[in-house]
C-alpha cells in the first residue's frame, strides 16, 4: 500500500502498473485531490526544471582573495623564503561560507566596488583573468559579494620555484622541502603584510594572520588550502552552529590522531556549493538512521573471497557506499522551496546530490514514493529486529537509553519519511551520543541534481582503445570525426541560423542571390571548421556517441530480502553485467522502436538486438589504467517489466515483492545509470562508490567493437583480476 503525503492528512492508496509500464499511484488528500505517477517526465522539461533549480545555489557569489604561494632565495643569506601573489576569485557558496560571512556581517555592506576576477589553472600552472564584477550590487541577478573571511591559497608553484633554487637536489629533497613549508603553514599559519609581503605566522611581523579554516581530499589533490582572517576559536564555533552542534560533540570524546585528521576533513562536507532544502528529522519528514551499513550481495564463494584475500585483492558486498533512499514527498517540498513546484507525478524522477548536518551525510540518491520508502523501513526492521529499533520523537529526551542497543533510529514522522541513511552516508554517526542523534531538524543541503550529458572522448579514455587496436581505433575515430564534420556542415548550410554568430559565409551562401552556388563562400565556410577539428586532434576530444551520468546499483538483493541478488545479472546474449538507465532508453528510443516493429524477428531475437545495440563501454575518471574498464548491457523497462513478472510467476518473488520491483525500475530517476549489483565494478573502475561518482558509457560501435575483440569473454580490469 503506498502512503502518501501531500500537505494534509495521509490516506492509503493501491499501486498498480498501467499499460505502458509506468507505476499509477493514486494518493488522496481529504477524499478528493488525486495525484498519479503514471506519466512520464520528458528529458527536456526534467533537464529545465533542473536548471532553474540550481541556479539558486549560484544567486550569492563570494568574492574571496588568493595567494598563489611562491618561494624565492635570499641573495645575501642564501636562504629561502616564501611570497605571495595576490588576486581575487569566485569562492563558494556553501553553508559554512554563508556562515563565516554573515559573522563578519560581509552582506550588510552597501559599498559597491568593482573587482577584477581570475582563476588558477591547475594545469599550466599559471593564473588566468577571467572577467570584471561588480561587488555588492543587490539588485543583480547573482549578486557578487566581496569578503575577507576566505583566503584561497595554492601551494601548486613552490616545487617549480624550489626546483630552480636547488638545482642539484633530487626529486625526493625538493618535494622534502616543499611539504616542510606547507607543513609549517598548515600549523602556524601565514601573516600577511600591507605590502602584501607572505610570512610563516611570525608575532614579531604586523599584518593579517591567517589560519586554516578547513582541510579536504580535494584541497590536497588540487594543492589548495582555504585559510581565515578570523580568530580560530570564533570560527570554529560558528561552524560548529553550522554543524548542529555535531562538532564540538564529536570532539568530546577521546581521539586518535588518525581520528582527528578524519574529523578535521569533516568540515569540508559542508564546504560544498549547495542551497538548503526542507528540514527533515521531525513532525513533517521522519529520519530513519541505520547504525550500521546496509550491505548488498556477495559476488564470490567463501573460497573464492580467501583466494582473493590471499592476492590482495579488495573485495567487499557493500554496494550502498555513499547512497542514501529519499522520499519524492522530502524531494517535492525541496523544490517547492526554491521555488520550482512540481507535483509527486513530476519530482519522482529525479536525484540528488545532498549534505546534511548533525549526521554529516556525504550521499546522492533518486526519489522514491512512499510506498517504497515504507516498504524499505519495514525490511531495514526485520532484518535487524523490532527490539533493535528505537521510534522517538525529535529532540525527546533519551539520555537514559544506551546507543549500542539500538541499530536503527527513527526520528520525527514515521508515516511520512523524508530520508533514509546508514553509518556509510552519514558521517559523524558513530561519533556523536544518541541524544544529538535524535535532536531533530536536520539540515539537508542540495548540491547537485543528476542529469545526463554527452561526453567526447579523453586521453585516459582512448588509451584504452588504442592499447587494444591502435589502427582501428584511428580507423573509427577518423569516421567519427567525419561525422561530426559533414553534420556541423550540413547544420550550417541548412539549419536555424544564430544571427549573433553566423559567418558572413553562411548569409552569402543562404541568402545572396546564386549564394548556393558561390564556391568561394562554401570554401571558406569549410575553412572555419579547421580549427575546431584541429582543437579535436591535439585536446583529444572528439564528439562520439558517449553519456556521462551518476551511478547507483541495483537494489534487488535488499529488496527481496537476499532471494535475488540483483535483477540486473549478466545479459544472457553479450554475457555483460546489465545496466538501466531512463536516460539512454529516450536516447535510444527510436532504434529500440525499429527493432520492436519488425515483424521478421521473433521475440528472441528483438531481444538479442536490443541487447547488441545498448552494449557500451564504461570508465570512471580518473581512469588510468588500460584495463580499468566495463563492458556493459543495458535493458529497456519493457524487458525489465517483463523480467520481474517472469520472476513472479516463477515464485522467486512475492506479489508485493513484484510492486515494488516495478516501482523500483519503472520510476527510475533521470541522469542514473542503475549498475547490477556487482561489487568487483566498484574496484574496476578506479574505487567507484555510489556518493555521486559518475561513468562515462560509450556507445560507438566502432570502438566498443574493439573492446569486445579484447575481452571476448570478460569484463576488463575485474576479469583479468577476479575472474
């Protein structure tokens, strides 16, 4: 029975399948208002209203400064000493920012001044100039504000500077004497002077003291660091507000060094550019917490997992990793709230990329009606037991109950759940008592909504190809680009032209009198797809038949209990791991029609084309090695369907069972490839988790072709080491 919740009392409401294959969910709302799942979103009007939805977190725009650290040597002592280059660049707007930045009271400033902008590549090297912005201006559209609350500073240069002053060092000693000065900023800080002059925090020198604000594995991988002008303990404590109090709770406790360095890269989770959402974890939306991790199927026997162990091979069944279930009810309201209302029948097909406080959830998930979301708890409840859960209201007093006695907390609205997490998402889980636990409204934080695009090809991507057939990876790229060639041709011979850009060629050979039979026009409108063609060749970036989206796997071994371990298996025509995603059946939709119409092949046989046609390669990056690959099958929610009525009538599975399977698929979120649940894929494709890391799928028959010739019968990286 689905339960729903729609500004009002909740009702009961039956699920069925209509034709098409869509989930009908008719909800009711004081015996008259009824809401449907039965039609589709488009790809166009979810990708618009996704647009619109983000846009809010880019509305406030911090200008923040930045010091390019450099390092030079002292002609007369010969020793060597830091300096700074000065710019000012886009920060982010996230919550801890937004935070920092009403304490030094940044948005109550009406002086408007005008900032040049730049951005520091991290590929050459160098500091680019971007545009002019004018700070302050509230009645923009995104309004730029100017604070010194942040200071971006990039360590990238010191190794290039250090290698010129100790020409003879070695690799080892520079990189040696450049940690000692990060080391030594990380600790005691920068002081910067009014001549902008860089000093390692000295007492003895006048300026502005610096000091860490926050440390991230991506501030380690761009050689970045965000560092305060504000006192330690002032900004500690009003990130600590940010955090609901989580912090300075998990800091109560006793600490190892490894411990501290995992809490301190905790703040970087509300670091993120993001836009609050609803809060939940109270009487509009329950919170269900796992206080373990919720596991998925096992891929490999006993024996097999010892084998494995024994070679160093890092296999585990924990295909939730970073995941998280949310309801389209919690998604709905979300959007309300940044003004875009869609009703339950729209917002199902989307996911989120989402943070929240007081837990420190790092998860991405899709919407899930709240049959489904029920449905979840009610297993989550057997699988652990009901003397094992405990149902409290938020911010009840539980300080005489034990938090080791319980494995899983239900928070605020049991009928109407807005998330559901386990100790994987939600970071700070084990280290805050049961009382912060079931404090109440929780903060979730919106970063992102899953959407798919196209991808062009990469370096990393094509040494796959070319390692496994350099000539018929040219062979197919060179028709590629053919392709794409004759179509941007054609495009501007015959299609809409934009008369901010079109070439005077174009309006010649459009509109002039004779104009299709100006030859000297048509050269040079062939002449202005050179450079386009050449930037494909040296940036390795050419346009090829290739999706880019979020991944998540298949939930079916939860769902049923452990009968099934994934409804995606191995497709029995390709012998590849099976995929679905709503996304490449609209790509795809007229080939897979062409297929079911005709009327020469039997069922069979549609089946084994349409498993030809959605036969992919697929990467994660980064992605360096050859073989760090999968060759993968999609299925159309027609086979799906078809599959788990099959399963039904085999009695694999129950009759409730079977709705929510089809509720499951059948809502599927746009931008999410669905991977069957096969944990070896998570180490194949350079540790892949599911807290919105994204693959890169190609569909070019020509380069997936080559692949398979490599891997007639495996997979790529997983089948040379596990298989």
């Amino acid at each position: 029975m689905v339960k729903s919740h729609i500004e009002g009392e909740i009702k009961m409401s039956k699920l069925t399948v209509n034709a098409n294959g869509m989930i009908v969910k008719a909800a009711i709302e004081k015996a008259e208002n009824i809401v449907t799942i039965e039609s589709a979103l488009s790809l166009a009007a979810h990708n618009g209203h996704t647009n619109a939805i983000i846009r809010n977190i880019h509305k406030m725009v911090p200008v923040i400064e930045g010091i390019v650290l450099r390092a030079a040597q002292d002609k007369e002592s010969g020793d060597m000493y830091l300096y700074g280059e000065k710019f000012y660049t886009e920060g982010s707007n996230n919550p801890n920012a937004r935070a920092l930045m009403e304490y030094a009271k940044d948005f109550d400033t009406e002086e408007q001044v005008t900032i040049p902008l730049s951005h520091w590549d991290a590929d050459e090297k160098e500091l680019v100039s971007d545009y002019t912005v004018k700070c302050n201006d509230k009645t923009a559209k995104r309004m730029y504000v100017f604070t010194k609350t942040h200071t971006l500073v990039t360590y990238a240069q010191l190794e290039n500077d250090i290698k010129k002053i100790k020409k003879n060092s070695t690799d080892e000693e520079i990189k040696e004497i450049k940690n000692k000065f990060v080391d030594e900023v990380e600790t005691m800080g920068l002081r910067i002077t009014n001549k902008n002059r860089v000093y390692v925090a000295n007492k003895s020198v006048e300026g502005t003291h610096l000091t860490v604000l926050n440390w991230s594995p991506s501030n380690m991988r761009s050689e970045t660091q965000l560092m305060t002008a504000i006192q330690p303990d002032d900004a500690f404590k009003v990130l600590d507000e940010v955090s609901g109090g989580a912090l300075s709770e998990a800091l109560k406790g006793k600490l190892t060094i490894t411990g501290l360095v995992k809490l301190s890269a905790r703040l970087g989770i509300l670091g993120a550019p993001s836009v609050e959402m609803v809060k939940s974890a109270n009487d509009e939306f329950g919170y269900v917490i796992v206080m373990k991790e919720i596991k998925g199927p096992f891929d490999y026997s006993e024996k097999q997992q010892v084998e494995l162990d024994e070679a160093g091979i890092e296999i585990d069944n924990n295909t939730f990793d970073g995941a998280f279930w949310t309801s389209v009810e919690f998604i709905a309201a979300s959007f309300a709230k940044l003004g875009r209302r869609l009703p339950l029948s729209k917002a199902i097909y989307f996911a989120i990329q989402a943070r929240a406080n007081k837990y420190f959830t790092k998860v991405f998930g899709e919407a899930k009606t709240q049959e489904n979301m029920q449905y979840r708890l009610k297993k989550i409840i057997e699988l652990h037991g009901e003397d094992k859960v405990l149902r409290v209201k938020a911010g009840e007093d539980v300080s005489h109950l034990n938090k080791d006695d319980y494995e899983v907390i239900i928070v605020g609205n049991e009928k109407c759940l807005g998330s559901i997490i386990d100790t994987n998402g939600g970071k700070l889980l084990k280290n805050i008592s049961l009382q912060k636990i079931v404090e109440g409204d929780v903060t979730t934080h919106l970063l992102d909504i899953a959407k798919c695009s196209e991808t062009a090809t990469s370096g990393q991507m094509l040494s796959k190809f070319l390692t496994a057939n350099k000539e018929a990876t040219i062979d197919a790229l060179l028709g590629c680009m053919g392709d794409n060639y004759d179509e941007k041709l054609e495009e501007m011979l015959y299609g809409d032209i934009d008369a901010h850009q079109a070439s005077l060629a174009q309006f010649i050979l459009r509109y002039a009198e004779d104009g299709a039979e100006n030859t000297a026009a048509l050269e040079a409108l062939i002449k202005e797809q050179l450079p386009q063609q050449t930037s494909m060749i040296y940036k390795s970036k050419i346009d090829i038949k290739a999706y880019f989206q979020r991944a998540l796997f298949d939930d079916t071994f939860f769902l049923t209990a452990g009968k099934v371990d994934s409804l995606l298996a191995r497709n029995k025509w390709t012998g590849r791991l099976e995929c679905y995603s709503r996304d490449i059946e609209v790509k795809f939709a007229k080939e897979i029609a062409e297929i079911e119409a005709r009327e020469d092949l039997t069922l069979e046989q549609k089946d084994k084309a349409t498993s030809e046609l959605l036969t992919g390669v697929a990467f994660k990056y980064p992605s360096p090695s050859s073989d760090e690959n999968a060759i993968v099958t999609y299925r159309t929610s027609k086979q799906l369907k078809a599959k788990i009525n099959d399963m039904y009538k085999a009695k694999q599975i129950t009759r409730e069972e079977r709705a929510i399977l089809l509720d499951d698929f059948l809502n599927t979120s746009y931008g999410v490839t669905k991977l069957g649940a096969d944990n070896t894929l998570k180490h194949k494709l350079a540790g892949m988790d599911t807290d919105y890391d994204g693959i890169a799928v190609v569909f070019e028959k020509k380069l997936v072709d080559i692949l398979i010739a490599k891997y007639p019968k495996t997979d790529g990286l997983a089948a040379v080491i596990c298989k």
